[in-house]
C-alpha cells in the first residue's frame, strides 16, 4: 500500500468518539418523553412514594400508645382504688380491671392483653408500713420486648406519679430530675421515622426506576438500536438518568411536603440542604439501579435483584428502625457501604436539628464515593459490541 493510500484509510478510519452535548440534549429528550408516556414509571416516582410514606407514618410507629393492660384489683381500700384509677387515666394505657389474677393470666397468654398490674390484697397494710416491699407486681409479656419494656415503664411511671401525689405533704426530696429531650421534644416515633422513610423511599425510586426502564429496553430490544448510535457510553448513561434524576428530586420535594403539612414534622434545615442531600443520595441510587440493568437484562430479574441490593439493605442496615451501634461488628461494617446508611442520618439532622454541615459533610462524600464506584461499574458493564 502506498503512504497516501495509508493516509487516507487513516483519515477514514474513525478515531475516538468525544463527548457531544448535541447527541446527549437528543438522548435526555428521547428519555424524557418514554418516561413520561410510561405509566408504571409515573407510578413508581410519584404514586408509590405517597403510599409508603403513608404506610410508614400511620402504619409504623414505635410509640406504645392504646396498651391493653389489665388491672387486678385484689383490695377494696380507698389507695387502692385510688391507684387503679390512675392506671385508668393515663392516655397510654388501655386498662381492663379485673378482682382476680386468674381473669387475665388467661387473656394475657391468648394476646389480648400485653401485660397486668396486680394491686395485692394487703396493699393497704404495705403503704402504711412504708417499707421496702414492692406495693405492685406488674407482669409482662416477654413475647414482645419492647412492648414489654414500654408496658414496664409506663406502670412504673403511674405508681410513681400517684406517690408523689399522695406524698405531697411531705418534705421535698433533696435532688430532683427535670429530663430533657433535644430535637425530639416529645418523643414522637413519627418525627424520627418519617424522615428515614424518604430515604427508604428514594432508595427503592432510583434503584427500581433505572433497573427496570433499562432491562424493559434490552427486552423490547430498543437498547441495541440506542447503543448502535454514534453516542459513546458515557452519553448513553447520562443520557439515561438525567431524567429519572430529574423525577427523582420531584418526588423527594413531594416527599418533603408531605413530611411537614402532613405530617408535621418540622424542618428545621434549609430546603437548600435538604435538595444537595438528596441530589447526591440520588447518584448511588440510580448508579445502582443501572448496574443491576446491565447485569439483568429481564425485568423480573431486575426488580428482584433491585429488591434484595437496594431496598432491604436501605431498610435494615440504614438505621432507619434499627440502631447501627447495637448490630454485631461485621454488620457494622457491611453499612458503611449501604448509601442510606449516610442519607438516614442525614435527613434526620437536616429535619430535627438544622443545618450541621459537619455531619453533612462526611455523609455527602461518602454517598458521592460510593455512587462514582457503581457508575465506574455500569460503565465498564456496558459494552458498544451488543454482545
């Protein structure tokens, strides 16, 4: 071959495609307008977090309120009653009286009850004595621990409350207790566990939009004819998840709004935080959501593999319901890698406590570390070759 025949099949031969904002703006536009002529993809970013959220706020709650308990009334003296009728005014309780401890061991065993105060028959004969025996004996059911632990501790409080009132005449204690709680005022589960809720939330939108959008093109076979196209890789896979991005952070100010006018959970944070948190939590979302896509190219499997990577490890291993401190050393471990773990703490910080750039700091790093890693996966998983 000649050295011009050698000069024009190299200035034939194509050399190394560039990134091309044109063909990217076609890419977004084609995407943008498959989603939203998609049903299941309008249900998944608006319909199914509404029903989550709804499901977490109303249906979960760690607050033991409307216990049923039973009192057992052994003694007919005045105290007595008097105290049964404490147990009876406390909104936390829901009390049964009974005369005879046989009445709800009974009910207690079948579920009906979670536990019983039993007010002896020499309850009387104890109080005037003041000594140190115990004026009550309160049975739980270990069953359920915390439950227990909350039935425990709110007939404690009942027998303490009503003391203090009977005692009032006498001499005040030397040291007293005046219990505070910050962020959190009055304890409510809602607040904590609302905000968690829309990282769990998120987590299922980003991973199951993009894993099933893209496995739903390799079975229609719409991926080979995009991949066949001048685009590089890199504009094929931004292409794709500029616009479930883009539903993504719509669904999480709904999520929010939902969380305060509906919920009322305070936000104490800027919206200018809570929308950096959760753009950066949205790139590991999706990043793994589209490496499940180039690994299951069915949609069964990829909404099972999306379940069981993205969901149930957001969901217990985040910190949501469970604390990370009191899992074993090698599951604490294993969250450092799961995105929700940093988004969790978060999105309770931006709601309950404000803005602390210092614990936002660090969580945004991490999640952005972790999403570079699964798009580095994605990238190399997707291959120009259809093979």
């Amino acid at each position: 071959m000649s050295a011009a025949g050698g000069r024009a099949a190299a200035a034939a031969a194509p050399g190394p495609r560039r990134f091309d904002w044109r063909r990217l703006r076609a890419l977004v536009h084609k995407e943008s307008l498959q989603a939203l002529r998609d049903p299941s993809t309008l249900l998944i970013a608006f319909v199914l977090p509404l029903v989550l959220l709804l499901l977490f706020a109303y249906a979960v709650s760690l607050d033991a309120k409307n216990v049923r308990i039973g009192v057992v009334l052994e003694s007919d003296g005045v105290s007595a009653r008097s105290l049964a009728a404490a147990f009876c005014a406390t909104r936390y309780l829901e009390v049964r009286l009974a005369h005879d401890r046989r009445e709800v061991a009974g009910r207690l065993t079948a579920g009906e009850l979670r536990g019983f105060v039993v007010i002896a028959q020499d309850f009387e004969q104890r109080l005037a004595r003041r000594d140190t025996q115990p004026l009550v004996q309160i049975v739980t059911d270990g069953s359920y621990p915390n439950t227990a632990k909350y039935v425990e501790n709110y007939a404690r409080g009942v027998v303490q409350g009503w003391r203090a009132a009977l005692d009032a005449g006498a001499p005040a204690q030397a040291v007293t207790l005046e219990p505070r709680y910050w962020f959190n005022p009055e304890l409510a589960s809602r607040s904590a566990l609302v905000p968690g809720a829309i990282a769990i939330v998120m987590t299922i939108i980003g991973t199951m939009l993009t894993a099933l959008v893209v496995a739903r093109e390799w079975e229609r076979g719409t991926m080979e004819a995009v991949l066949s196209t001048p685009a590089s890789v890199l504009e094929i896979l931004i292409g794709k998840l500029l616009p479930y991005f883009a539903l993504g952070m719509v669904s999480t100010l709904g999520a929010a709004a939902l969380a305060v006018f509906v919920f009322d959970v305070p936000l104490r944070g800027s919206l200018f935080a809570l929308l950096l948190l959760a753009a950066v939590f949205m790139i590991p979302a999706l990043g793994q959501g589209l490496l499940v896509s180039t690994l299951a190219r069915n949609q069964f499997l990829a909404s099972q593999i999306a379940l069981f990577s993205g969901f149930l490890p957001a969901f217990m291993l985040s910190g949501f319901l469970f604390e990370i401190d009191a899992m074993p050393a090698p599951i604490r471990a294993i969250t450092w890698a799961i995105p929700a773990r940093y988004f969790v703490s978060s999105l309770r910080t931006v709601f309950l406590a404000g803005d602390v750039w210092a614990v936002f700091t660090p969580d945004l790093l991490a999640m952005g570390a972790i999403g570079f890693v699964f798009f580095a996966f994605a990238r190399r998983a997707t291959r120009k070759d259809l093979q």
